[in-house]
C-alpha cells in the first residue's frame, strides 16, 4: 500500500530528508494554526494564502470569524476555495451530505452513535471505517454555536504520529501498512448487514504520494491483526496519544470558528448543554484532499 519510491516507505532513505523539512519550523501553539477571516464564505487571497500555508506544514489549520449564526453555506463555500467538493453521504449526514452534529434527542437514532452525545470521543481520524475510493481524505468542522462548557478538541497532524513511531521503531511502520492490520467488524441494522466487514491498513499512501491514516482508539467495533508487530504497533500508538505531546494542539472552537484539515488525527472532550447555550457543529467530509498540499 506504500511504494517504494516513496519517503514514507521504510526502507526509503529519502525519509530523512523528509523528516527534516517536516520538524523545521513546526508550529508548537495552536495559535499558529489560527488565521482570522472576514468572510470564510469568500476569502481574501491573502487569508487562503495564509491557510493554505498552514495546511501545507501541518495538514490543518484554523480559521476565525464572524458569527454568521446557523449557515451551512459557510463549510460548503469554504471547502470549494481548497478543492474539498465529493462529500461523503454517510449515514447521519444531511440531505445536503454535510452532517449537522447536535445531542440527539431522547428516542432519536442517531443518538446511539457517540458524535450525536455530550460523552467525550477518544482519538480517531473520520471515516476509517470507509472502503478504499471512499476514504475520508479532507475533513471540515464550523461552530455554528459553542457548548456551554467543554467540547474542546485535540488535535494531531498524522504525518508527526507517523514520524514518531517511525523514529522509536521502523517495524511499527511495516506492521501497520500491512493490508489486514485493522478490521472494523460488520455493523447490522434490522434489515441485516448495514456495512460489511471492512479491513485495511493504517497507514498507505494515496497516487499522489500523500500519507493516508486510518485509526481508531475505540475498543469495541474494531479488531486488530494479533501478529506481535501490530499489537506492538498499537500499543506505541496508544502510549503516545496519551501523552501531553508539543505537536498535540487543543483548542476549543467557539460560533464563527472551523477547521479545515486533511483528516487528521482529533479527539473531544464532553460537554454540557443549557437550554440556552446547545452545541451545534457542522461536519463536511471529502474524498477529496486540501488542494495544493
């Protein structure tokens, strides 16, 4: 699933100079990922500039601004500028294939899932259940309103997730690029089997060279590959998200702000709604990657 040729190939020397390019100048504060914007709707050149910069280094950024109140528009419009337009119509999503990410109410479906609750979400990058040419590629999160306390984000570009496990062992690379490495079992509804058994890799790399992750921390509704290299593999994974790492950057999103980010590794915090203050999110999911990244 990775080619030869490619840095992130293990046996590929060219990975040192990747690496080097990668860790000069990377950014250690969330702040450096924040780009303000007038109209995220319509951005200025120089703001698309300076997001795309951040996207190249890190595979996301952050944007800021106006409250412009519950308008889907805004990712849709906002991911078109970055070449994000094949939406993935998963299962909870919108008519319009962007998902509008609220507590459920008492005796809603979609309440069974953990996005639609106030309950924290352990780290995983977005649709690592889907088949090959159906992949979660780009990734984009708008507040449209805040939570009144809580439902902060920890982010992870997957590139340094990569980088690490590659320095502490080239094995956990080879582990998890093996093409049955992470089985997410078949999710049944009343009619039968809703989706298949999907198995995959972690990490592959896309035509274009680009590292593709697919991962979940979740323990249940997912099987790993019992060889020793893989469980090895998972549990340096495991070990690293878990601790207070520089690259991880935690923010919490308030109305007017979004991510736009090329699906990398995020987690949440749980949260608390009022009858005044209910957390509503909108989520855009691409097979598409940022343009030009």
């Amino acid at each position: 699933m990775i080619h030869p040729d490619s840095p992130f190939h293990p046996g590929n020397r060219a990975y040192e100079n990747w690496r080097e390019e990668k860790l000069r100048s990377y950014p250690r504060n969330v702040e450096d990922l924040v780009v303000e914007v007038a109209n995220p709707k319509s951005l200025t050149f120089v703001e698309h500039a300076a997001l795309l910069e951040r996207c190249r280094k890190t595979n996301m950024a952050v944007y800021v601004g106006p409250d412009l109140g519950q308008d889907k528009d805004i990712p849709r419009l906002m991911g078109k500028q970055f070449g994000l337009e094949r939406l993935d119509a998963n299962l909870m999503a919108d008519e319009d294939d962007i998902t509008t990410l609220t507590v459920a109410e008492n005796g809603e479906k979609k309440g069974e899932f953990i996005p639609y609750t106030d309950r924290p979400i352990r780290w995983h990058t977005d649709g690592y259940y889907n088949p090959p040419g159906h992949w979660i590629l780009g990734m984009m999160l708008h507040c449209a309103a805040p939570a009144a306390e809580g439902g902060i984000n920890d982010l992870l570009d997957h590139e340094i997730l990569y980088l690490l496990l590659r320095d502490e062992n080239p094995d956990h690379i080879r582990a998890l690029m093996q093409e049955d490495a992470m089985s997410i079992p078949p999710r049944m509804d009343e009619n039968g089997i809703a989706r298949d058994t999907e198995t995959g890799p972690v990490f592959s790399t896309l035509p274009g060279g680009q590292l593709h992750m697919r991962y979940t921390a979740r323990t249940r509704s997912i099987a790993w590959k019992k060889d020793a290299a893989t469980q090895a593999a998972v549990a340096a994974i495991e070990k690293l998200l878990a601790q207070d790492l520089p690259w991880i950057f935690r923010h919490r999103m308030e109305a007017g702000t979004g991510l736009i980010c090329n699906n990398v590794l995020h987690d949440r915090t749980g949260f608390v709604d009022t009858a005044e203050q209910k957390r509503i999110m909108y989520r855009a999911r691409y097979y598409d990657r940022i343009s030009n990244t």
